[in-house]
C-alpha cells in the first residue's frame, strides 16, 4: 500500500507531457490478432474468454540520441524486464531464462496490489518484438506487444495492447470506476519512459497514448506461423501527435512487416 501511495503521487507529479489524444470507438483494424494454434492451450485467456468491451491502447515514446539499435532495446526488455516496470508497486518473476532472455513459451508472474497477479506467457519474439498472451488468473484477457523501430532520425518504441477484462469486478473496476484504467496508466508510461532512460536517450514530446474500443471482441483476424498479422489482416498502428482526434494512424513500419 505504501507503494502504491508512492506511484500515485509521483503520478500526480509527474512532468513527462502525456498525450492522451482522446477516446474513440474502433472498428476491425482493432481486433486483436489470433494467436498461432500451438501457441493457445487451457491456460490462456484470450480477449473473447474476458467480459465487456475489448480496449485498444497504444503508447509510444520517441527518442532522440538515444546509444541502441531498436533490436538492443528490445532484447533489455525480454533480459531484465523486472527493470522496466514500476518496482514500488510491480515485481517480476520467471522461471529460469537462457542467455537471451525471455523466448517463445516462457512464463511472467506479475506481482501486484490487490487480488489479482499477472500472469501472461511468451507467444513470439523476434529482432524488434516482444509478444505476450495472458493466462488464467489475470485481470485482463489478451495480448501485448512490446516494439521498438527507427523513424526519421528517431528511437521509437512502443506497447501496444488488446484486452477485455477478465471478471464483472475488473470490468466495474476498469470501465466505470477507471482505477484500474489508470493504474495501467500509469505502468506502461512508466515502462515507455524506462526504456527511453535504458536507451541512453531522451523522450520527445513525451508520451502518446491511444485508447480505442469495440463493444465485442468476438472476431479476430488470422496469422502467419511466425506469429504476425496476414497480410490480409488489418494494419498496425500508431499513436496521434498531440492535439489529435484519437483516430491512430497506420504505421509505416508495420505495413512493411505486415506485407512481407
């Protein structure tokens, strides 16, 4: 308790600008994607196992001179993740990782206040991407990726996440009450502004957060086998600059890989 005090008045505190840039309802470009059948087993808890709307979020940080590649960055996350995340509040634990950190199958506990934890598994990871599913016992029922690219001179990285709640109480938590909403708030801006510390950078123009929903999760689109969107499926996307309308926009480098 005592740490969450501590989070929520540096929260209040906080300087780093956030760019929220609105709330808006979706459309099928912010369905999740479907997991590869091997990947999906009893402990897994996708979005349509959860209750409510399905919420789309995205936040994403630039980074200027910042000393890493996008793929250095990303490999600090998958070895030391217990780094990124607010330690007051947040532990970490996994089982006993290889040389390279986190891969395809390896488990998280995320310890939090409260009744819940955060379990969740690896489900893909390449050069530039860190893919995570829930498991049974989470607040949240879904999926997040942590990403990391180049753009225009610039260090970008991203959390990009799909998740319904997992019980009626998350949901009254999360929708209506918003606490649980801004908890995660305030742990992903909290890991976007570590991974910028971690880059030897420094953040421009703050954070950008999107927020878009769907009433129902119920349709997903398909993946390849490597673990990414078909390129049949719908884009990834980014984050408005600041004084948008909360519409995100595709994002190059995902065109790319999705077209591949």
């Amino acid at each position: 308790m005592l740490g969450t005090a501590l989070v929520t008045w540096r929260y209040l505190w906080e300087t780093t600008p956030l760019h929220r840039g609105g709330e808006c309802r979706g459309d099928e470009t912010d369905l999740p994607p479907q997991l590869p059948p091997e990947a999906v087993d009893s402990r897994v808890q996708l979005a349509q196992n959860g209750c409510g709307r399905l919420f789309h979020r995205l936040f994403r940080v630039r980074i200027a001179d910042a000393d890493v590649e996008p793929g250095a960055l990303v490999e600090s996350v998958c070895r030391d993740f217990k780094r990124f995340v607010p330690s007051e509040v947040v532990d970490i634990h996994t089982s006993q990782l290889r040389e390279h950190g986190l891969d395809v199958a390896d488990g998280l506990l995320v310890e939090m206040p409260g009744p819940w934890n955060g379990p969740v598994k690896v489900v893909h990871r390449d050069v530039d991407c860190l893919h995570l599913v829930t498991l049974r016992g989470h607040m949240e029922a879904g999926q997040v990726q942590f990403r990391a690219r180049e753009d225009d001179g610039l260090l970008v990285f991203e959390i990009e996440l799909w998740a319904c709640a997992s019980t009626r109480l998350v949901r009254l938590l999360y929708s209506h009450l918003r606490l649980a909403k801004e908890i995660q708030l305030n742990m992903w801006v909290r890991f976007c502004l570590s991974a910028a510390a971690m880059s030897g950078g420094r953040p421009v123009d703050g954070v950008h957060i999107s927020t878009r929903w769907l009433e129902s999760p119920a349709r997903v689109r398909p993946l390849s086998s490597a673990g990414k969107r078909s390129s049949g499926g719908a884009q990834g996307q980014e984050a408005p600059s600041g004084g948008g309308s909360g519409e995100p926009r595709l994002s190059r480098d995902r065109r790319r890989r999705d077209s591949r």
